[in-house]
DNA sequence: ACGGGTTAAGGAAGTACGTAATGAAGTAGT
DNA sequence: ACTACTTCATTACGTACTTCCTTAACCCGT
C-alpha cells in the first residue's frame, strides 16, 4: 500500500508519526491551522489514536473477563472510597465524564455484582455507588494482569516521561473545562469566538 | 526524579492532576501497578480523558454542523487523496481505525453529501471514497472555526509541547500496535502472561 | 404550606467504535 | 476448471459516550 518507512523533512527518523500523517494528510492539515502549521490538528488526531490504543490494550487485558476500559476507571475509583460510597455525580467529575455514562457504567458493574447502589439518607435524590465483595475480589485476580498490560503499552516510557504525558493531556482537559464554562456563560452562537 | 511540576504531596495549585487523581485513587491505582508507581495508569486514564475533551472541543467547531472528531479526520484524509479516491481498508489503515467504523463514517459523510462512494474497476470487491464538491466547500468554510477551537483547547501549549504530545501519544499507539500483532500471532489464550 | 429554581439520577435518541459473522470477489492448488 | 483460501466491504450486535428531556427531591423565599 503506501510507503511505510519514509523519513519526515525535518524530524526524528525513528518516529512512528508516518502512518498518521504522510505529508499529503499533513498539507491538507496546514489549511486547516493557523500559521500552516500541523501541530494542534496533528496532537489532537495522536490524542485520539493513543486513548483507542489504550482502550484496545486495556481491553485485553481486562475485557475478556467482561470489563471495559471505563468500566475499569470507575471500580478503581470505587474501590478508593470509603465504605458508604460516593455518588454517582461525584464519581462522574472526578472521572472527568458525564454523569450519565457514569449511570451506565455503574449499570454494567451492578450486573456483573461487582459494585451496587445503595440510597442516601442524606439527599433521598441520590445514589450511592459502592464496590461489592465481589468487586474487590476481582480488582485482586486481575491486578497483575493489568499490571502487564500497562507496562506493556507503556514500554520504552520512562517515568519522566509518563509524567510528561499526564500532565500534557490533564492541561488539555484543564482547557476544555475552562471553555466549556466560558462559553457556556456567554453562550447562543455556535461559531467559535477568540 | 519523581516529577518535577507536582509531586504526590507538594503540588503546585495550579495543576489540575487533582481532580482525577486524589491521594485516595492513587493508592489504588497503586494496587495494580509494578514498584507501587501508579504512573501507567494514571497516564492512561489522563489520555482518556483527554482525548473525550478533545472530542468534545472539536464537537464545538465543526459538530455544529453536524461533523463529528471522527467524521472531520476522515474527511482531511479524503480531501488529500487523488481525486480517484481512496479505498476504505487503505483509509481504516491510515486513521487508525477499524474499516467497520470507517463504513460507518463513510455512511455519515455521504449522507451528508460531503463524500462519496465510487466502484473500484480494478478490483470489483473495493469501494472508494472520494471526498464532493460540497466537502471541499464544507473544509473551506469551517477552516476557521476549526483553527480557532485547535487553538483555544491547546492554549499555551508551546511547539514543543505539541511535538512531544504528539510523539508520546504516537509512541503509544505503535506500542499498541506491536503488542497487538505480537499477541496475535502467539494466539491463542487469552490470559495476560508476564 | 407552597410554588419556583436548582440539582440529582435516569430514560430516549444518536454517534462512534469494536468484534464476529456474511457474502462477494479475487487468488491459488491441483 | 473447480475447489479452497484469502481479502474486502458490509450487516448485526454490543458497549461507551453524549445531549436533551423527564421526574423526583432538596432549598428557599414568600
């Protein structure tokens, strides 16, 4: 099909950015960017491609005993909260999702009797989510599997460098917290304003 | 060499790590990590996290008009291929993504009248895709909106910064990538081994 | 008390994405 | 030339995620 291991211009040859962007996918970006260059289109198209990259890879190492990738997030962060649980808004901002997806995914783990609601007393409109016996029995056979996926994702990545990353994408979403609010005050057009 | 910007203590305040990793979830997202380091996955959940606000931020410049992250980055590759088109394998290959979800954003673009679907006469299985009139007009009226929300979610993101986003994320999905055809071709269970 | 505004969770509809299975069309093997 | 394997797109089905809308319950001002 198309060339595989050509070297970029002016950039590092072991980089694996050619299957992505060849420079006729990259010259239809620059029309698409300020100054013509690549480089917002180019990290938000990686952004994309490494999230899939790490839902697949979760994915085998969690899914085949039922789990997805968000689904995992959520018990983990389940499983870090004290014994009468955290409601399903919470768990949603701190997953950094929207509460409804946090309802579905809370749906999956209730199914599968890894996590359950019980009612608050406090607020009667709210759920509290909870990590069942059988959930913290599963985060136990399945740590070490998780462990290897992880580490295998992420080979070659030194800790500085994972750290780089974290902050990276946590400054993106960071960003897009802000807008949203921002543009939702002074909200009506859809056209994006400076 | 921990870190540098923030550490699990001493955190400057402007990080915003907090919200998705507070002490609490770090320590059990000790649990699954090798060292006690809870690196991976915390880097792991940052990318998915911000790779749904990078889809939510591009929703902002061009899902408007009806073009979702996944439908705009197919519709750039199209516009960059001959004008015979391209067929929908080679394009699942060069985004990164399944050739069933390429069909399915096919489907999204011609019914919106930005693409097309041609017969392949060299090979009567193939079908290609070739980007319409009204897309090259639709990429040309919405460049701008594009490269305003591109720069508003990546705000003082300096060009290295981009870079190193962008070849960590690429790092990533190559890693995938190998581990994938690696565990394939050595098939067979599907237990993770160390 | 009681109605208005706010916030919670969940229902409905839609998109995006994946795997597995289907069918049609090339490609070999003999 | 006829069968067997492979490859391509697509259909079918399931999950994840979103936005919009509904209902229930809290909060508060009167």
């Amino acid at each position: 099909m198309k060339n595989v291991s050509k070297s970029v211009e002016g950039r590092l040859e072991r980089d694996p950015d050619d299957g992505l962007f060849d420079p006729q996918v990259r010259a239809a970006m620059a029309l698409f960017t300020v100054g013509g260059d690549t480089l917002a289109l180019e990290a938000s198209a990686a952004v994309r491609a490494a999230s899939h990259a790490v839902d697949r890879m979760r994915a085998r190492g969690a899914n085949s005993r039922g789990l997805s990738a968000g689904a995992l997030d959520i018990l983990i962060r389940l499983s870090a909260v004290p014994d009468d649980g955290i409601s399903i808004g919470d768990l949603a901002q701190s997953a950094g999702v929207s509460s409804r997806n946090v309802t579905g995914l809370v749906d999956t783990l209730e199914r599968d009797g890894l996590a359950q609601r019980v009612p608050d007393r406090r607020d009667r409109r709210s759920v509290l989510a909870r990590i069942t016996p059988a959930g913290l029995e599963w985060m136990d056979s399945f740590r070490l599997p998780t462990q290897v996926a992880m580490s295998a994702i992420f080979r070659g990545f030194t800790p500085a460098e994972l750290i780089q990353l974290r902050h990276l994408c946590l400054r993106l979403v960071d960003n897009q917290h802000h807008l949203d609010q921002h543009l939702s005050r002074a909200d009506g057009g859809d056209e994006a304003q400076p």
